[in-house]
C-alpha cells in the first residue's frame, strides 16, 4: 500500500495501524500545495455480498455526512473527504499533531485532582457537541484522545463508522443494534450488549479518570459481585465530592448514571466553585473595612429610601397617566377657551415627557404601548400649543380629539381586560 495513489490525489506514505477490519495511513494530498499530510482510513466491508455492499455504502455515506458536522468542533478532526474505491471505502480526516493521552497515564502513577477535572471538563466539553448530534463515540480510550501541541484533548476514531465493518446481519435495522463497538474495560455492559447509549460515553471518560487517579488499567480495578459497581476510591486519593461525582459516572446501570454530559460538567463547576450556583460571593473584611465600605459606596447600590420611589406608587402614577386621554378629550368638547386650550397643551406635552421617562427608567414596570401614549401627549401638546387660537374650526382641535378619544378607549378596554385577567 505504501507509495500507492488512491481516487488519484492521495498518496499513502506511512502505514499507521492495520487489521482485520480496516487500516489507518498517513497520506499526502498532491493536489493541494505543498502536498499537506493527512489521515487516510481504509474500512474494509467484511462481507463481499451485494446486498450487504449496498448497506454498508449507504450507511457509511451517512455517517460520513455526520462526521463532517462534527468536523467543526475545534477538537474534533475535521473530514475532508471520503470515497470508493474498490469495493472499499476510505476517510480522509485532518492530522493531528501530538501523543495519545495513554502516554501520560503510566502505571502506577497517580494524577492529582485539579489535572483529572481538567481532562474531565475538556473532553465533557466535547462529547456535549458531540451527543447533541445525536453520535454516541463508543470508542473512547486514551489511545483515541490526542493531545495536542496546544496542550487541548482532540477526541478521534470515530465508532459510528464502524457499523460498515460488521458481519451481515438479518436485516439492515439491525446491524446497529447487534453489534458490540468498543474496547473491554472503557464500555459499560449495555454497550457490550450492543445497546449503546449517550451515557456509555460518559461512562468511559469516567474510566479513564479513575485510571489516572488510581494509576490501574481498567482490568486491574476489582468490582463488586453482587452489584458489578467498581471498587476503585480505596486505590487513590480523590476527595468525596470528586469521588462521587465520578462514581455516579461509572454506575453499572445506565440508569443510575448521569443521563448527559452538560449534567456531570454542572456539577464539576459546582466542585470547583460551590456557592456560585446558589449565592454571590461574599469577601471577608473586617467591621473597620465594612463601615468605609458602607460610607464611601453607599450611592453606587441601588436601595429602597424615600429618595426612590417603590414599584406601587410607579404603577399608580402610570394607571394615571395612561387615563389622560379622557380629560384631554373631554376637556377639548367641553371647553374652546384659549388659556384652557394652552394650558392643555403644555399639560399634555409634559405628560408625554413624564410617561416616556418613566418607560425609560423602568422598563420592567411599565408597558409596550406607554411609548406609543407618550408620542401622542407630546403631538397632541404640539398641535394645540402651535394652532391659531382665534379660529377654533381649524383642524388641530379635531385631530387632537380623534387621537385623545382612541387612546382613551384603547386605555379603558386595556384596563377591563387586565381586571379580567387577574380575577
């Protein structure tokens, strides 16, 4: 295979793993400049049978098509293509430069809990875009976390492909759900049964910190036999939140386990700040600091004085202020004088300024017509402080009655609808 040229531009110059299966090649792309390395996987069908040919192409092309979605996660290799070629089906992904995280877990070897938390919140961080997909890796092992020169988690080797490598099944329904994909030790017992589900990831990830806490590989920790639960808090030091945080990872039943993982980084932020969910912070200082501190910050809080008034008196104040109309309109029917008309004006022009600040600075009490009411205050001032007073036929009067009896009927169906409302 080395030196080969496959679907006429990718060139296999390192042969990375191979089996049964499939195998995994660094390639260089010829028709890109520069040539840049890339990855190259080789899924091998394990049956030549045409119907089975044409499932496994038809779900591959699908999980291809879900792999390039996940391919925009920062750490998640992104697929440039995929082809076939020969009855054979190939991915080309993005290489990423680094070492497996098994490196960094020697035997015998213990992390300490602020590392562990890293590595939990980094690759929790990614399942979670991951499983709003609706993907479930069933893979996940250090071998396939890479560290990369950044020093970020990058999750690779996806399983959900993996379905193509399968023997056939009775059915194309079924080849998901009768295959066991995974390695011993890192899958929960649903999985092994070949019913996976998103918490089978979470599941794993919490293997992989008790190995880096208790420096075993998965098959040296010993279980329960009665309830199959791993017996693992005795081989390292972890204190009792992380402790729990992490059993309620690894539970034998999937039911008994965090159902995602925004669920289990949640509490691990909850870990490492426990009052920020439910309380501010509250430094310590002394009475001397906190006497200054009340004197030389007492205008920078927002307090309830007689400076400022309460959310009632506000509220009664806008009940008023939105029944002008009425007086305006029956003010206008009733009297044409000029002093009256020019006092109205000016009154209404200040009720528009008044309810249109009063919207502005307390938004959360007032309503969505208060400013549609303020511009008409302030147009129907205008109109009766600028008409000519010695012609009362002019049409300013007419104009600002139509608009102050609208607003005023508006106002009073509002009203009784509101009283409806809360009865």
């Amino acid at each position: 295979m080395l030196g080969k040229l496959l679907d006429g531009r990718y060139k296999v110059i390192q042969v990375l793993s191979a089996g049964g299966f499939g195998e995994t090649y660094i390639a260089e792309d010829t028709r890109r400049p520069g040539n840049p390395q890339c990855v190259l996987k080789l899924l091998k069908p394990a049956n030549s049978d045409p119907y089975y040919l044409q499932v496994a192409r038809r779900l591959f092309n699908s999980e291809a098509e879900i792999l390039e979605q996940l391919g925009n996660h920062d750490q998640i290799p992104r697929l440039l293509a995929y082809f076939e070629q020969n009855q054979e089906f190939y991915l080309v992904q993005e290489l990423i430069v680094g070492y497996p995280l098994s490196r960094e877990l020697r035997p015998n070897e213990f992390w300490n809990e602020s590392q562990v938390i890293q590595m939990l919140q980094d690759v929790l961080g990614i399942l979670t875009f991951v499983h709003s997909y609706g993907v479930i890796h069933r893979d996940i092992k250090p071998d396939n976390l890479i560290r990369r020169e950044d020093g970020k988690l990058v999750l690779i080797d996806f399983g959900a492909v993996k379905q193509i490598q399968t023997p056939m099944a009775a059915s194309a329904s079924e080849i998901a759900a009768t295959v066991a994909i995974g390695t011993p030790g890192y899958m929960p017992a649903e999985q092994a049964q070949g019913k996976p589900r998103h918490n089978s990831d979470i599941y794993a990830v919490g293997i992989i910190a008790i190995q880096a806490l208790t420096g075993l590989f998965p098959a040296q920790l010993p279980e329960n036999p009665a309830t199959g639960e791993i017996i693992w808090q005795n081989e390292g030091q972890v204190s009792p939140k992380l402790a729990a945080v992490i059993q309620k990872m690894v539970h034998y039943h999937y039911r008994d386990r965090y159902q995602s993982a925004t669920a289990v980084l949640q509490d691990l932020r909850e870990l490492l700040s426990p009052f920020a969910p439910t309380q501010p912070f509250v430094p310590v200082v002394t009475s001397q600091q906190l006497s200054s501190t009340f004197s030389s910050q007492a205008t920078d809080y927002p307090r309830t004085s007689s400076a400022i008034p309460s959310p009632a008196l506000l509220n009664k104040t806008l009940s008023v202020l939105r029944f002008i109309p009425f007086i305006g309109a029956v003010g206008l029917f009733f009297f044409k004088a000029a002093t009256w008309i020019i006092l109205l004006g000016v009154g209404l022009a200040a009720f528009g300024t008044g309810l249109f600040l009063l919207r502005s600075w307390y938004p959360n009490i007032g309503r969505t017509y208060d400013a549609i009411f303020a511009v008409i205050f302030c147009l129907c001032g205008i109109l009766l402080l600028f008409q000519e007073f010695q012609s009362y036929q002019t049409q300013e009067i007419p104009i600002t009655q139509f608009l102050l009896a609208g607003a005023g009927i508006f106002s009073l169906a509002e009203t009784i609808r509101l009283r409806t409302i809360s009865k």
